[in-house]
C-alpha cells in the first residue's frame, strides 16, 4: 500500500474509473447480445430497433472514453452490416 497521500488518492481514483469503464463495457456488451439474438432469431424489426439502441451505448462509450473513436466505429459497422444482411 502507498504511504504517500496523492499515491493514496490515485489508487482511489483510478478504482473508481475502473468500474465506471468496466460497467460501460459490460452495457455494451447486452447491447451488441442483443442485436446478435435479433439476427439470430430473423427478427428484422427488432434487430433494427436494438441496433439502433446499440449504437448510441457505444457512440456514448465512445464520447466518455472507454472506447477509442475506431473501436467504436468498427462494432457499429459490424453490427450494421449484420442487420443488412438479414433479408
């Protein structure tokens, strides 16, 4: 354990940023499960409409960092192309 009070803090700081980013990832993740289970199941409509809840949870993990700006961007092209697809 740091004996130093700033060393103190950060450890603090730093636990509490990983969570926060850890939760944001976890929201992500049931986003992308599912329009995955959509797809899965042939449902067009409702893989549209989770598709599009999808891709403002990761735009927003995006904006607060969690994801770099290119991540972001891939799992959403996936993601739509996979919608796409469907006939």
């Amino acid at each position: 354990m740091a004996n130093i009070k700033s060393a103190k803090k950060r450890i603090l700081v730093n636990r509490t940023k990983a969570e926060r980013n850890k939760a944001i990832r976890s929201s992500v993740k049931t986003a992308v499960k599912k329009v995955r289970a959509a797809i899965e199941a042939n449902d067009k409509p409702a893989a549209s409409a989770a598709l599009t809840a999808a891709t403002s949870i990761i735009d927003k993990a995006e904006t607060k960092g969690v994801y770099h700006k290119n991540t972001a961007s891939r799992k959403i092209s996936r993601l739509a192309q996979a919608v796409n697809k469907m006939a």
